[in-house]
C-alpha cells in the first residue's frame, strides 16, 4: 500500500515528535531526501502518491530518525557556512555556533597576506575548508586523531575545491617539529562524561571522542590551550570554542599560558561559546 504525500507528511511527523522539536521538517526533509526534489518540491502536492520504493524507504529513514539518528546523517549532507558539507557518523554534525569561531578566525586572517592556520581535531573539516575559501592565500592545516574523520574532512576538502594539509594527529602530537602557525583554532569535545546532556537530544548517535574529553570536560582546552604557546608565533591568535559555563576557566588558563587580549562572544542563546586570545609573551622565545 503506498500513500499520499500529506498523509506520509503527518504519519511521519506525528512518529518523529516523540524525539525532535523539528519534527515537521524533520519529515519534509526526510521525505523530499527520497524524492530526489527540492523540499519546496512538497509543498501545494498533498495528494500526489507516492512510489511504493519511496514509501518504504521513507518509512524506514522516519524510523532511523527515532533511533535517534540526526538528520543530517539520514541525509549525508549539512549546511555551514551557506556551504553544504558530507556528514557521517564519523563526526560530530556541524552545529550553527561553530559558525562563531569561523567569523572570529576570518577577523583575524588577513585577505591579501599569506598566513598559517591550524585547526586542530577538524572532524567533518567544516572549519578548516570554511576559512580556506574565504581566505585562499591563507596555507591551512587541519589535525584529527581518528583516520575515519580525516577521510570525511579530505572528501568535503575535495568537493570544495580546497587544498588543505591534513595530518593525522592527536592535538599538536604528530605535527611536524618545528611547525608554526599565526593562527590556531578548534572546536574540541568539551562536555564532561557523566553530564546528562550527554544522553539528550540526538547526542548518543555522534561520536563521543568528538563530545567528551573525560570526567572534567576540560581535558582537551587544557591541552590545546597549554601547548599552543610552542605551535604559535609570537602575538599569533588561539581561538576555541567551549563549554557555555566554561568561560571563566578557559580564561584562566590562557592567561597561565602567555595570552592576554582575551575576548569571549557569546551564541545564538546569548551563552558564551568562544574565546579568542593573542600570545603576548612567548615563554619559549630564546628560552
Ligand atoms: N556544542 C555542542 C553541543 O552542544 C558540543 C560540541 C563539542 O563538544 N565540541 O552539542
């Protein structure tokens, strides 16, 4: 038996509701996904019937979508940065706050001068070929200490056209020695292991090395924040992202570490999500 597009619309939104605020463009995404059409393809065709392959594949992505798997991995596909991106469950889906980090690095990263960015544990890419294309003199590097990530982040490289350095890395790890940057940035796992948001929403389905660095949720900015002062040049820019009650913390430990000119912007729900600070002092210098 296959069914008509409005009904289809409701049977799904009326399953997904139990596990997405977004449940009726959850369904319209997931249904135009099967009809191959735009999502605005759907709409003022609500009796049109559809294919009985299309039905069944719908019905089951709809089911997926309760497992919870997120949209974007049904899809393979998320928009950042008006650009759309591959995603797989290799990495974390890219969320509209990064987008914060991106604007902060772009203020930075001069558009006629080379320079050298590094992203460190780039995932999906998203932040490392975003500021490649909009910054194309500018040489990037990006690090991940899983291999599945890397194959994900060069495939979105290569859709994008963006020639970026890729090394697989945990943190400045496996950098070559000797290699510095004027700029590095990351969007590391910050939330702590036994933090209930951990069990919310669609997080299980992402994978955790991208959510959680260990029982603090700091573990990862200490150890990209401690070390920076070695992969940067002398008043080179750190920019993270981090925990909304974080801030303060992350603050301290760049000003342990040579940084000052700390800046903080807050996201879409008025949190603060990223910090920027320039290496005043480098210890190392001569030392
Ligand atoms: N901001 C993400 C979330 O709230 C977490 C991203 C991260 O850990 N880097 O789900």
């Amino acid at each position: 038996m296959s069914e008509q597009i409005g009904t289809a619309l409701r049977w799904g939104r009326d399953r997904i509701s139990a596990c997405s605020e977004t449940a009726r463009l959850d369904a319209e995404l997931l249904l135009a996904f099967c009809l191959d059409k735009p999502r605005s393809y759907i709409y003022g065709r609500p009796e049109q019937e559809l294919s009985e392959s299309c039905w069944q594949k719908y019905q089951e992505l709809v089911q997926k979508r309760l497992e919870p798997t997120p949209i974007a991995y049904l899809l393979g596909r998320r928009e950042f940065y008006s650009m759309e991106f591959a995603a797989t469950p290799a990495a974390l889906v890219p969320r509209p706050e990064t987008e914060l980090l991106v604007e902060l690095a772009l203020e930075q990263i001069p558009i006629e001068a080379t320079c050298r960015v590094c992203d460190l544990g780039t995932g999906s890419g998203i932040i490392a070929i975003t500021l490649k294309k909009q910054r194309p003199l500018t040489s990037v590097y990006a690090t991940d200490v899983d291999p599945d990530c890397l194959v994900l982040a060069r495939a979105n490289a290569v859709r994008h056209g963006a020639e970026i350095e890729f090394i697989e890395s945990d943190w400045y790890q496996q950098l070559p020695r000797g290699m510095v940057f004027d700029l590095i940035v990351s969007n590391p796992p910050y939330i702590a292991a036994n933090h209930p948001f951990l069990a919310q929403g669609d997080l299980p389905a992402e994978p955790e090395l991208a959510l959680t660095p260990g029982t603090t949720g700091l573990e990862a900015l200490e150890q990209i924040v401690s070390h920076a002062r070695d992969y940067l040049v002398s008043g080179g820019y750190l920019i993270v992202e981090h925990g909304y009650d974080q801030q303060a913390t992350v603050a301290d430990l760049l000003k342990a570490h040579g940084f000052g000119e700390i800046r903080c912007v807050t996201d879409y729900n008025g949190l603060p999500r990223t910090s920027l600070a320039k290496l005043v002092e480098n210890l190392n210098s001569g030392a």
